[in-house]
C-alpha cells in the first residue's frame, strides 16, 4: 500500500515542479518582451519560450520513480492474491 502511496506522490511532485517552472519560465520572459515594448525598444522582440519537460532533472526522475513505485505497488497486490 505505501509504494502506490509514494508514486503517486512523486508522479505529483514531478507535475507540480513541471508546472511551477513553465510557469517562472513563461513569466520571466513575459516580463523581459514587456520591457521591449513598453521602452519603444527597436530590434528583435525576444520570444516568449517556456521551458521543456527535460529542462529539469527532477521531472522526469520523479516520473519515472513515480511509475515504478506504482507498478511496483500492483504487482505486490497481485502477487498476493
């Protein structure tokens, strides 16, 4: 019972870090473009990118733990059976 517990848990810290990077990321950025155009700046506007799923080690790490640990959980279920 406790590592389907633990991989849920890492499954939703992996989306929660995930979220809260591309969302900094997005708001960053966001920041520096209204800079551009608020001082009337010339030249290349930047971007607006968020950051990807493999930006961070962590995310996909706690996925990954995350999906082992529920496997692991069912499999010790049905072994039980």
């Amino acid at each position: 019972m406790s590592y389907k517990i633990t991989g849920i848990v890492f499954i939703a810290m992996a989306g929660f870090i995930y979220t809260l990077e591309r969302g900094f990321s997005l708001l960053s950025t966001s920041i520096i473009q209204a800079g551009f155009f608020s001082g009337q700046m010339s030249g290349g506007v930047p971007n607006v990118e968020t950051n990807g799923f493999f930006a961070n080690l962590f995310v996909p790490a706690f996925l990954i733990l995350g999906i082992i640990f529920l496997i692991y959980g069912f499999s010790k279920i049905v072994e039980n059976k």
